[in-house]
C-alpha cells in the first residue's frame, strides 16, 4: 500500500509539472509566429552585419502580456530559431526554463521594459566601433541621416560610478535597473567597458539603430581622424530625419531579412 502511494504521489507531481509545462509553451505558441520570426531573424541580421558575434541578444515584450519579454535561450545570435525563444516575466525570469540555459543579462531587458512602456524591443550588442566612445569623453553623435536617432543623446552608462570593481556584467535587477535609469528616454545607451543596448518600438526598429549606432560610431571616428572640425546633424535635423527613416524602415529590414533566410535555406 505504501508503494502504491508512492506511485500516486509521484504521478501527481509528475502532472503538475507536465501541466505548468503545457501552459507555459501554450503562451508561446498564442505569440504571433510573425513576432517570433522577427526575434529569430533579428538576431541573425545582427550578427550576418558583425554587430554581434558568440553574443548578444534581442528580445520583444510580450503581445498579450507586457510586464514579459520574449528571448531566445542562451544562444550565439546567428543560431537562434524560433524553438529556443523563451518567456521571462517582469523581473527577468522564465517563466519556463526546462532546464535550458539562460542569459546572465536578462536583466537589461527586464528593467528597460519596466521603465519604458514604449519601448518594444531591446538590442544589446558588443558593438566594436561604439565601445571607444563608451570609454572616452569623445561624445558619439550623429554623424548621417541613418543614425539621426542619436541627435536625441546617447549616454553613457559607467557600472563602476554606482557597483565598484565588478566582472562589467549585468548580473541582477540593480544594476539592470541603473542601465535603464541612464537610458532615459533615449534610443541608445553606451556602456562603459562592455558595448551599448539600442531599444525600439518593434524589432525591426531596435535592429535598424543597433546597427546604425555601431556604423556612425566607426564613421566619426574616421572623421576626427582627418583632424578637422566635424559637422554633426543638428537636434531639429535629427528629429526630421529619424521620422522619415520610421517610414521608409521596411526597405533595409526586408533586405537584411532575405539575406538572412537565404542563407538559412529559406
């Protein structure tokens, strides 16, 4: 009797856990597969254009349940598919991790969607043309129209000013919260010692100024090498130039898009 116990009590773990799997995945697949293609095709863009190599990230809040994001598991950008995007909640957890291994900085994602409603999608990059400005005074600005987002401000955010000698990650919701804090309402924040996080109101946008921002930052630095003055686009040319690329976004996007499925056999 005390077997057969044993059993039913393991049966009914068995079906508990069996059951929250069932409603976790369920989640997932109520996503629009078109949000799920774009988290899967963003993130191969990012790394076909070296904006992102072994790391970095892109996530997308949630359609019906904006205090989550939709991430991929830990996973080089260039071999993510739509199978490995996961649910976190609000704080940066998942909602079902199955045993799959997840992204130290989750955190960044989870506080700038906790401090920016309008904001629907996240890049964080290891830009290698950006990181110099993350770690001079030279101030990145906005060097053409495509990066006309940047007229708006790109802070830099130094994790030492409030964390002391750490290993430069964001490892938890402080200082992921801190990142969020020095990101403002702006579209882009630098990172000192690390890269930058571009934010978006969709994918395609997060995507379109990750890349650009890493573009601009290694065409002004050409530009101080001539040893001139440089000529920057102004605020009120920032603002005018941004709203046009908004709409005329879809022309690179599909671009970058069927290239990406090409070579995924698409």
């Amino acid at each position: 009797m005390h077997i057969i116990s044993r059993f039913a009590a393991l049966a009914v773990a068995l079906l508990l856990v069996t059951g929250a799997t069932s409603r976790a995945q369920e989640t997932i697949n109520t996503v629009p597969r078109e949000l799920l293609d774009d988290l899967v095709v963003g993130s191969r863009i990012l790394a076909d254009l070296g904006v992102v190599d072994g790391f970095g990230h892109v996530s997308a809040r949630h359609p019906t349940n904006p205090k989550h994001f939709l991430m991929s598991r830990s996973l080089a950008p260039a071999l993510v598919t739509a199978d490995d995007i996961m649910e976190f909640d609000e704080n940066g957890e998942p909602v079902d991790a199955r045993g799959r291994s997840i992204f130290l900085e989750r955190f960044i994602h989870a506080e700038i969607y906790r401090a920016r409603p309008d904001v629907m999608a996240v890049v964080h990059a290891h830009s290698l043309g950006v990181i110099p400005f993350a770690n001079s005074k030279t101030q990145l600005k906005p060097m053409f129209h495509n990066a006309a987002f940047l007229a708006q401000g790109a802070p830099v955010w130094d994790i030492g000013a409030a964390f002391g000698a750490t290993n430069m990650l964001v490892s938890n919701n402080a200082i992921g919260r801190s990142l969020a804090t020095a990101l403002g309402d702006k579209s882009i924040v630098l990172m000192r010692g690390h890269g930058d996080v571009a934010v978006g109101s969709a994918v395609k946008v997060a995507v379109f100024r990750a890349y650009y921002t890493d573009v601009n930052a290694k065409l002004q630095a050409q530009a101080l090498g001539l040893g001139s003055d440089v000529t920057y686009l102004s605020p009120e040319e920032g603002t005018k130039a941004d709203a046009v690329n908004m709409v005329i976004m879809d022309r690179v996007w599909n671009l970058w898009k069927l290239r990406v499925q090409t070579l995924m056999g698409k």
